[in-house]
C-alpha cells in the first residue's frame, strides 16, 4: 500500500508540473474562447501584451517618416552595416514597415500584420479576412500600402477599400472603415497636433479625414482623378499628387480646397509629396522633380535631368533634397536652385531614399545602399533578397521587408574588436 501510495503522489506532482509549465509556454493557449470578431484571427490567439525587452531608439510611425513625408531620420550610422536579425513573415513583406513605442510593424501581401520587438522577438501576428459570403472560407485581404501607427493603434488600408485599426499590443481589431472609392494604393497619414488620420480612395483621388478614436468620417472631399499617393499632412495644408498632373492642396482642419498646382508636361505624380512648412517638393512622371509653394501655388523650380519617370517620394535635407528616377539612378539635387549635385546608378530599381545623418539609405531591387549624402559615394551596400522595401530607420536600427517573406533589422557592423551588433 506504501508504494503505491508513494507512486499517486508522484504523479499528481508530475501532473501539477506539466500544468504549470503549459501555461507558462502558452502550450494549452488553444483553450481560450475565440475573439468577438472572427474576421481578425490572430496565429497563434493573441497573448497578453509582454513587457518589450528593447529600445527602438525612437520611431518611424509612417510612410517616409512621419506626417509631411520627408524622409528624414534622426540617426546616424557608420561607414558599414550588418543584418540583427530576420523574422520570417510567411508571405512577401512589399511595403515599408513603421515603427512605433518598441515595436516594429510590418504588412504582407497575403493580409497578414505582425509586431516585432526590437531584439526581433514576435510579438503577434494576425490575419486580415473579409466573411466567406459563399466562399468555403473567410478570403485573406490584400495590402499594397504601407500602415500607420496610431497612439496605440495600427492602421491599415487594404486592397478592398477597408481602413482597419488593430490594438497595437495584442493585434485585436478596434474598428474597420469601409470606403465608398474603393482601394487604398497610397499609405494612410496621421497628424497627432490635430489627432486626425487622412487617407485617399485610390480610383478618384478622394481625400477622407477620419478620427482615429472610432474610425469616423470628419470629412470627405471629392477628388480629380485617380490618386495612388500618401497624403503629407502639417497643421495647415494636406497636399498630394494625382493622375491630373497636379498637387493638390487642402486645409487640415476642414478639407476646404485650397488650390491646384498644375505641373506642365508629363506632370502626373504617383508618389508622394514631401513637406516643410509652406513648401512641397514631389516627382513626376516626364522625369523632374517639383518644388513648389502651398501658399501661393507658385513653381519655384523643376529639375528635368532624371531620363525616366520619378515615382518614388523624395528625401529633403537642409540644403539639398534627394530622389529617385526609374532611370535606376540616385539623385541629389541642389535645395534652393534644383541645380543637379550629384547621380548614382544603383544598378536596380531604386524606391524612396532616407536621409540618416550625412548619409542616404536606398533600396534598389533586393539591396541596400549607403551613400554619403555629400558626393553620392557608396560606402556600403548589401543584397538581402530578390526584392526589398524602402527602409524604415531610427536610431536603434534599419528596418525593411523582403519579398522572401521576412522582416530584417540591419545595424552597426561588428567591428575588429567584437563591438557592434552582429547578424
């Protein structure tokens, strides 16, 4: 009776282990009923928000940067970079992540939104579906625009004309917006003076101000023609670019239209504008870049050296801005004149540069180029995939996705010492 005494008591111990230690692994995590809301699923359900175990080193929580589109970070890196860490995504990463309070937030094509911590753990990831309406199961919602962060939120347009916002510490869905226009091409922007989130219905160009809080239109203005742009947003003036061969410009606060800023030639404008102040600088399709004044819709400028269309958003720094043409070349051209300064041939198809410091970080087919934002010399270049995003940088690192299906975070290579982050 002793032993088997003895041999009950260990294996209701043994059984008490394993219970404990399921619930610390999230082994029986399948137990929890599902979420209201079955048409955000997350994989594996989402846990409870973890304590983030790294630094970002500041955020990069829109398209291009931040809310005029400037494409300029407050960073600086060395001569060389080397790869942190990759997280696998699952299906292609081909828009830029944003970066936010500790976590790094990347979209893929097939629907899917994953947060990353800063040392590359994950923190969630969920699934975008629209209801099954016939079909044997809920269809994966299509995302061809960068997302936008949100206070605690995530905003996300799809392909099926749905702003979404999803809690940014678990993944849950808070709300969804669907549009009368149709597909958001162009990423979702956010004026955090005014609280306010601008997004543009790609077919006609419409420009819609929602509150984030509920997802609430404010206001809609009618568009010109089709629009695959971001919106840049200051407290003064939403502008951006159409098929119309213009800019258009709006007041924030109200959507009243302000003026159109015709752009003579092949003046379509299929990227984004980048703002400071009263001033606007966008690419075109007839191979120029524009400078222009919101104030009084006066062309300061054009440059016409690029030999192909110019559809990325350029990067303005203090006495220079940066650009890319389809021609396959990096150029930088004088600020106040837009006097030619230098060109690079980056051998690819170069997105939307960032300006780091004295450098400029390209994507350009599937590598990453580090020029020196003086002269054009590379210093330092990698290729990372077949195809890469345009970067998303702060001072904790470089961030970008691959058409492989990962999200990487580039830093500081090692140096002779053993300093620095390795891959």
């Amino acid at each position: 009776m002793k032993r088997i005494g003895v041999a009950l008591l260990l294996l209701v111990i043994v059984a008490a282990v394993a219970v404990v230690v399921g619930l610390r692994t999230g082994l029986f995590r399948s137990l929890r009923p599902p979420a209201a809301d079955a048409e955000v699923s997350a994989f594996p359900s989402t846990p409870p928000a973890p304590a983030l175990p790294a630094d970002t080193g500041g955020d990069w929580p829109a398209y291009h940067g931040g809310p005029e589109l400037r494409g300029v970070a407050d960073a600086t890196f060395p001569d060389a970079v080397a790869v942190k860490w990759r997280v696998k995504t699952g299906a292609p990463v081909r828009q830029t992540p944003v970066v936010k309070d500790g976590r790094i937030f990347a979209v893929t094509a097939r629907g899917d939104v994953i947060a990353v911590a800063a040392d590359g753990t994950e923190l969630w990831r969920a699934e975008l579906r629209l209801p099954a309406e016939g079909n044997p199961e809920p269809l994966h919602m299509r995302i061809e625009a960068p997302p936008v962060a949100v206070k605690d939120l995530l905003v996300v347009g799809t392909d099926e004309g749905i702003l979404l916002a999803l809690d940014a510490a678990t993944g849950a869905e808070r709300w969804r917006l669907p549009l009368s226009g149709g597909v958001i091409r162009g990423a979702p922007n956010y004026l955090p003076s005014l609280d306010r989130l601008f997004v543009i219905e790609q077919s006609a160009g419409a420009l819609l101000c929602v509150n984030p809080a509920d997802g609430a239109v404010v206001w809609r203005v009618e568009g010109v023609d089709r629009s695959d742009a971001a919106p840049s947003v200051s407290e003064k003036f939403v502008v951006y670019g159409s098929c119309a061969g213009a800019l258009h410009v709006f007041s924030t606060e109200k959507g009243e239209k302000l003026r159109d800023i015709k752009i003579e030639g092949d003046g379509q404008v299929a990227g984004g504008a980048a703002m400071e102040g009263a001033l606007v600088w966008a690419g075109a399709r007839g191979g120029m870049v524009v400078h222009a004044n919101l104030e009084t819709g006066e062309i300061l400028w054009v440059n016409g050296d690029m030999e192909s269309e110019v559809f990325g958003t350029p990067a303005v720094a203090a006495d220079r801005v940066v650009a890319v043409s389809n021609d396959g070349f990096l150029y930088a051209v004088d600020r106040a004149s837009g006097k030619l300064l230098w060109k690079h041939d980056t051998l690819g198809f170069p997105l939307s540069p960032v300006i780091a410091g004295d450098r400029v970080l390209c994507a350009a087919d599937g590598s990453l180029l580090l020029v020196a934002l003086a002269d054009g010399k590379v210093l330092w270049s990698q290729e990372l995939s077949d195809e890469i995003t345009s970067p998303a940088v702060t001072r904790g690192g470089i961030y970008l996705g691959t058409e492989d299906g990962a999200l990487v975070a580039l830093g500081p290579a090692p140096t002779a010492e053993g300093g620095g982050n390795g891959p």
